[in-house]
C-alpha cells in the first residue's frame, strides 16, 4: 500500500473539487474507530481519515461493499449534501476517483472510471491530469489514447503537445541499416565466459574483450564513450 | 528470414539470444537481446511483465536525454519495485547479425536513482506492452535466434 503521508494534494485539491460543500461536509462528519481504507484514498490525509472512521460510511462500507476510496466519497458526498451534485462535480467526482484509483496502483478501476467519463468537454488541465494518473495507475496505453485525444481537442496546448510526442507508438524509422554478423561471436564470448565474468560490466567487438570492469563507469574510463562505436557494453549477471 | 505463407516477409532481421538471470541474485535464466539505446550498444531482457523498454541509467548519463522534453513519472513499476524516473522519447535500434536493423523510435523509462537505491545490478529491460507487443518479433530457443521485423504502420490495440 502506498503512503499517503507525502501525497502533495489533499484538502487543497478536495476543496477545489467539491467547493465549499466539502467543508461543511468535514464539519458533518463524526469521528470513530479507525479504518484502512483512509490509506487507500490520496484526499483525505489531512483529515487523518475522521470521515472513514465514522460508523455511518463503515456501515455503507460493510453492507454495500464499496472499499475503493473514489467509490467511498462518492458515497458519502451523496449521503450529506443537501442537494444532488451538479453536472460538474459528479465529473470532477470522477476525477477524484482516477485519483484514488491511480494512488492506490488499481489499473483496473482506473480504467473503468475513464472508460465511462465523457472527454468531449474536458479541459486540457484534465487531460493533463489523467494522463499522468494513467501512468501512475500503470495504465500506459490509456495514457497514450488520452494524450492523443487531447493534442486532437486542443492542438495548441504546450504540454499535451509534450505528453503526446513522448508517449506516442513505437515509430519505425529505419529498415535497412545492415546486419553486423560480428556481432553473433560478442553472444558467443558470453556464453563461454559468462561463468568467469560473472558480476563484471564487460566491453566486447567482434567476439575480441575491449575491457572489464566492476563498475559501468570504471569500464566507460578503460574504453571511452561506447556511443556509436558498435562496441557492446553489458553487465554479466 | 521467416515469411508469411504468402512470402511477405515476418522479420527483417535476427540477432543472437543469450540466456543468464536479470541479476546475480536471480538463478532463472531469462532472455538477453543486443539493443542499441541512443547509439550505446548493450543487452536488455525481455520483459513481458513490463511496458516500455528501461535503459540503465549509467547508460541513460552517455545519451545527453533533453531533460525539457521528458515526461517525469512516479512510482514506475519494475518487477516488484517502484521507483520514480522520467519518460523520453529515444532511437532503440534492434540489431542484427543477419538482414536488417530495426531502428525505432520508441518511449522509453529512465529510472532516477536515488543515493540510497542501488540500480548496478539491474540491466536494461526491453518492455512487451508498449514496444515489443508493437512490432513483431519471435524467438527460436533451439536456435537462440530473435527476429524482429514491423509494418509501416503500426497498429495499436485499445484498452
């Protein structure tokens, strides 16, 4: 599980999510036992988890079975407003819960909230937000969708446009470099060396040791930068 | 070269395999292909557990990465560890002994070390899901061959 003590957001992030509503919605809410699944949640450390650990949501907890932190506010927010949510903050509850799902490391539930969330009107700032939380949530291929998606909304955004080129699909670039069948005797060295060399960074050309050392930077002062010299530098493990 | 039942070429090119662990600490033998990250040749490990190829990063240090173009990344999962790093987009040249190189340019992660991790032991990685799951490859052990090859365009398969 990770530790939500260092999470930079918190409070700050909730408010401007939820708005004025979500104080009175702290102020609401009772304190009790305690409850692990405030760790699971990256907005609600400032609250030492008070609102987990009242009876009222440990019961929704138990009978309805929501133990995701996104899921979890949800619940309690529609529980103590006065009103149903608007438009806006049932989506930007959403992105509490890609949040939730991407600090607890869940790649599936972070895939299932941005599945279903409607990206035609989201700001570029969103875009931004959920594709580094797709990272963080480890899903890689939605954080490539998204960056696409977003460069398409909003073509001149500086950071989309960044996020878009590092995260774009494999590009072949070349396809007719020729083979270097000398390379198959450096392959040949270290089946027939490896047991020696065990633990070594070595250099090799041609199946020929161009140096050894314990260390990479101790090989790199033997032989020079290895950059676009052919010469192949590889720990032996 | 492998075809396709109607000759259209499967690889491009294939180069030789080694088996070893990932690390000393590791005796199952994995799989160990040359890779030419950003013109520094060395050996990565076929990952399928893992996304995007991971260059070492005493390797990453002889590249000069534009550290304004990169995309930085917390809590990068690597096997059973998290460390945070950076994203870059880098020239990842598959190369062959026999037919052609493949050169592509691919995502790659860069872990950023901190002085109490100690990375020396970890080699280079080339990931399945967001590089060798987008080209083509394919692996004779009785042969310890890898062959690689890719179409113009690449597509991608949705989430």
């Amino acid at each position: 599980m990770t530790d939500v003590a260092h999470h930079p957001k918190s409070a700050l992030e909730t408010e401007a999510y939820l708005g004025t509503e979500w104080s009175r919605l702290l102020e609401k809410a009772p304190t009790a036992t305690s409850g692990s699944y405030a760790r699971a949640h990256p907005f609600l450390e400032d609250t030492d988890g008070d609102i987990l650990r009242s009876p009222r949501i440990q019961e929704r907890v138990e009978h309805e079975g929501f133990y995701h932190g996104g899921t979890i506010v949800w619940s309690l927010a529609r529980d103590l407003f006065p009103r149903e949510p608007t438009t806006d903050e049932c989506a930007d509850l959403a992105m509490l819960e890609l949040a939730a799902a991407a600090e607890a490391g869940d790649e599936t539930a972070f895939l299932r909230t941005v599945n279903v969330m409607s990206w035609d009107t989201r700001p570029a700032e969103d875009f931004a937000r959920a594709i580094r939380l797709a990272l963080t949530a480890g899903a890689h291929l939605k954080a490539q969708r998204l960056a696409e998606l977003g460069t398409a909304n909003y073509p001149h955004h500086a950071e989309l446009q960044r996020m878009a080129h590092v995260l774009a699909p494999p590009r072949v670039i070349a396809k007719k470099a020729p083979a270097r069948p000398g390379t198959r005797a450096d392959s040949e060295w270290i089946r027939t060396n490896a047991e020696r060399y065990r633990g070594q960074w070595v250099a090799l050309r041609d199946g020929e040791l161009q140096g050894t050392s314990d260390s990479f930077e101790g090989l790199v002062r033997q032989i020079g930068n290895p950059k676009d010299t052919g010469v192949l530098v590889t720990k032996i493990s | 070269m492998l075809l396709y039942p109607d000759q259209r070429p499967f690889a491009i090119g294939a180069s030789s395999i080694t088996f070893r662990p990932a690390t000393e600490r590791e005796s199952t033998p994995r799989i160990f292909v040359r890779v030419s990250f950003g013109g520094v040749e060395t050996q990565a490990f076929v990952d399928t557990g893992a996304p995007h190829p991971v260059v070492h990063p005493e390797i990453a240090n002889l590249l000069d990465l534009d550290p304004d173009s990169a995309l930085s990344h917390e809590r990068y999962q690597i096997r059973r560890d998290f460390v945070d790093g950076h994203l870059h987009r880098l020239q990842i040249t598959l190369v062959a002994e026999a037919g052609d190189n493949l050169d592509v340019e691919a995502t790659v992660f860069v872990p950023e070390i901190r002085p109490d991790q100690d990375w020396s032991d970890f080699p280079s990685i080339l990931g399945l899901r967001v590089f060798l799951e987008q080209i083509r490859f394919a692996i004779d052990p009785s042969e310890d061959r890898f062959y690689f090859g890719a179409d113009e365009v690449i597509d991608l398969v949705d989430e």
